[in-house]
C-alpha cells in the first residue's frame, strides 16, 4: 500500500530510546506510522509520497491538554481589570453568546493552533462550563472536524450555586430561563452521544465539572479552615460525573486547588481523582494531596506561570504533569513551545534562577508524550513509533534565530516559536502545507470570527473594555470606576 515518507529530516521521535536521529525518515501508511529511522533503514516503495525535509525538524505533533472555547474572541476583554475577569466574561458566556459564535472561535482557535503544530486539544466550553445548549460543543467541534485536527470537547455542570440563568439566541432573540443541574448533566450526556468518537474517532468528550468540590472557592486556593469536609452538593456532583463517564466510557477533566483534593479523598468510592482523570492548576496543594494524586495515579496539567504549583515535587513524587496553554483569554496564546519556554524560565526563577531544572528534554516531554499520558492516549499519540496514529510536524530550521542546526532540542524548545512550524500531518493527512491550512479558507474564517467578535461586544455592551493600551503608564490608572454585567449566572 502506498504512504507517505518524510526523508532527510532530523527525526526527535520522543520514543522509549529518546533517540535523536540525524538524516532520519519517517513512513506513514494511512493513518499509522510504519516506520521511523535512519533514511537508510526505511524502505520507500515506488508509490510513496516523498517529502524532502532537508534542514528540517520532525517532531510529534503537539498536545495542549487544557485550553478554553470561546476564548479566542474575548481575547482583551477584561485583560486590564484581571481580578475581575471572571466576573466580567463569564457572564458574557452565559447571556450574550450565539451558536454561530461557537463556530467561528472553533475556526479561529483551530487554525491557531493548527499553525502552532498543535494536533490535539482540549477545549472547555466557556471558562465555567457550559452545557445547556448541546450545539455550542457540536459547532465548535464541526470547525476542528473542518480544519482535521483532534479536539476533546469539555462540558459538565457549572459551579454552585444551582441552577444557573442563561440566555438563549437560536430564534434570534433572547430567551432567558433557570437551568437546574440535572438539566447541565442531561446536556453533558446529549454532546457525549452527539460527538464522541465521531470525526473518524478525532473529536472526544470528556466530563468536565467546573471544579471537583463545587462547595470551595473554584478559582483560588482554600485554607484548612474553609476546606473543613464534603457538602452534600459536593457529593452528589462526584457521583452523577463517575455515574455519567462510567456509563459512556469516557474520561473526565477539572480544575482543583488547595483543599480541594484532600477533601475530594474524603468520599474515595466516587473522588474525581484517580488515573482516568486529569487535573488543572493545583496551586497551592499541600504535600498531602501531592500525596493523594500520587495515590491515585490522577495527572496533573499546568499552564505557567500557576500560583504556588508545586510542580518539582509532583514530579518528584511520581505524579504525570504536563504543560496546558489555559488559552487563549484574557492575554494567554495557543503557541505551546512558548508557553513551553515560559514555563522553563518561570521555574528557573521560582527555583533561585536554578537553571539546572528542567533541561529542554524534559519540558519536551511534557507537551508531547507527557500529555498524551494525561489524557489517556499515549498509546495512540505524543511520539512518533511504528503503530501509532500518524500526527506529524515539520519544523524549518533553515532560519537565523534557529542556527547552528546543533543540539536540535535545544533549538526547539529555547528559540522555536510556532511560526516555524511548515507542515503538519494529522491521523495520516496533511492539513498544514507550507504554512497554509489544506481544508479551510483561513482569511474567510479570520474573518467570520472578527464579524462574530464584533458583534458579541456589541450584543453585550462591552464597549468600555476596549480600551487604551496605558500610553505613559508604569502602573494602570482608571478614571472611571470599571462597570460588571448585572446579570445572574
């Protein structure tokens, strides 16, 4: 059967050997990669597509194991009033959002990270999730579809308090009404049997609660005075999500902090810990509950520069961490190798400008076979070995900031930025060809977005934070006091 060759490349294939392999190759036929190694060891038939890669680097396609939708055209909102962002976009989620907003920040955020080398992604649905509406999660699933790349879809039931208030848009006009959390999870299990496995089995959903212990503060950490024990919010929550992933085999995903984790343990017959669950942020957690996600064998996710996460001991205990984006709002991006380098330098500042932490190999790893550990999916993805799922990036190294063409990890994760990347391939078809994308009009779906951001400021008022970027300012100053949504959510 013919395939696909990449020949004459620098193969970092992140296998068992770590192997780094000069004038590599890599053989693709349909969506699985047969072979990968020296040029002079992989055989190319008569039929098989060459791609030369000369003064290039190919690399696993890279995984960002939590980012949001609908961030991408937020993007700025709120950024110069940060303690109130929350309060000022999640009510915006809640009330002034449309289907085909979904849409378009699907296109967006795909081709973003598409051209980033990014070929798998997590994505919530809101900041606090969503899932009342089905069709938000299917229309932004559809673009990633469009563009071929893998997507998990995140939803479950918002924060307490419930229920929840939203507006609905799909007639045109707004309809408020009250969604209990019987309705959020009902709304869960439609977008799981309307998207699982679906796309040729790229687009998954996972479960997603907003936090694993709804009763705690879902965005900071909590002192052992406040984390005292399990509510019985707390407990019904772990059990519908254990019921609901159980039922349709799925994962699930969340966010914790301090308290959170020790006070999950509590009710260890339904705890949203455990090795099919992976966990955001974790500021904060006490060596206990470092213990308890050793315990349990739950991965941990973190988007640098975190608060008080304490990745080195996490590691140091046994316990799978990767690198996320938790793009792209307010002034986040989806580029993983700088959110990579970000994270290097910000441990070497946080370890005494300890340098010695986290060599490039490592850090690597954790955007790559790393994340792919955390979501459940190393055996398909996150390096290129024979069997696996064929998701491929080609990086030119044929450019000033990336010379000498030595110590390629190195280059990789100390200069190389996502516009670098020339060619990605995912589950056996390109879908990224001399930086242009094979399956979308990308000016058409820049545009759709800008047209469907525009009028998202516009159907909610935020005119006021659009605003100057502090021209002669060392520290921001307001004139005028910053107004939030009066809404309920």
């Amino acid at each position: 059967m013919a395939g696909t060759v990449f020949i004459n490349g620098t193969v970092v294939p992140v296998d068992a050997d770590r192997r780094i392999i000069e004038d590599g190759a890599v053989r693709v036929v349909g969506d699985r990669i047969t072979a990968v190694g020296p040029k002079s060891e992989v055989t190319i038939e008569p039929d098989d597509r060459v791609v030369d890669c000369r003064g290039k680097l190919i690399i696993p396609g890279l995984i960002d194991a939590h980012g949001h939708a609908g961030h991408c055209l937020i993007r700025s909102i709120g950024v110069d009033t940060n303690p109130l962002w929350m309060k000022i976009v999640t009510p915006v989620y809640y009330h002034y959002v449309t289907r085909e907003f979904w849409y378009a920040d699907g296109l967006v955020s795909g081709l973003e990270r598409l051209t980033s080398g990014v070929t798998t992604s997590v994505s919530i649905i809101t900041s606090m999730p969503r899932s009342d509406d089905p069709q938000f999660a299917i229309n932004h699933a559809r673009a990633y579809s469009e563009i071929g790349l893998r997507e998990i879809i995140c939803t479950g039931p918002a924060g307490l308090p419930w229920p929840r208030t939203v507006t609905r848009w799909e007639t045109g006009e707004p309809v408020r009404r009250s969604v209990s959390f019987d309705e959020m999870m009902e709304g869960t299990e439609a977008t799981i049997q309307a998207l699982n496995g679906s796309a040729n089995g790229r687009i998954q959903v996972y479960v997603t609660p907003f936090t694993i212990v709804p009763s705690l503060d879902p965005s900071n950490m909590s002192t052992p005075d406040q984390a005292v024990s399990l509510t019985q919010a707390d407990r019904d929550q772990a059990r519908a999500v254990r019921e609901l992933a159980r039922k349709h085999g799925v994962r699930i995903h969340s966010d914790a902090f301090a308290g959170h984790i020790r006070l999950a343990f509590q009710d260890k017959e339904n705890a949203l810990l455990g090795p099919d669950i992976h966990l955001q942020h974790c500021w904060g957690i006490s060596h206990e509950e470092i213990d308890i996600l050793a315990e349990t064998g739950t991965h941990v996710t973190h988007a640098p520069p975190g608060r008080s996460t304490p990745v080195i001991e996490m590691l140091a205990r046994g316990v799978n961490v990767a690198v996320t984006s938790d793009g792209t709002a307010p002034s986040r991006y989806f580029d993983m190798l700088q959110i990579a380098r970000s994270f290097q330098s910000t441990q070497h500042v946080l370890r005494n400008h300890d340098r010695y932490y986290f060599p490039p190999g490592k850090v690597l790893e954790m955007i790559t076979i790393d994340a792919a550990r955390a979501l459940g999916m190393e055996k398909e993805i996150g390096s290129l070995e024979v069997g696996k799922k064929a998701d491929i990036v080609v990086i030119d190294m044929n450019q000033p900031h990336l010379t000498p063409n030595w110590l390629p990890v190195h280059r990789l994760i100390h200069q190389a930025v996502g516009s670098d990347v020339e060619t990605v391939m995912v589950d056996g078809d390109f879908v990224l060809l001399d930086r242009k994308p094979v399956n979308v009009d990308m000016s058409a779906a820049l545009a759709e977005g800008n047209r469907e951001a525009q009028a998202l400021v516009k159907r909610a008022g935020l005119e006021q934070h659009l605003r100057d970027p502090g021209w002669g300012q060392f520290y921001r100053s307001f004139e005028t006091r910053v107004e939030l949504p009066d809404l309920p959510i």
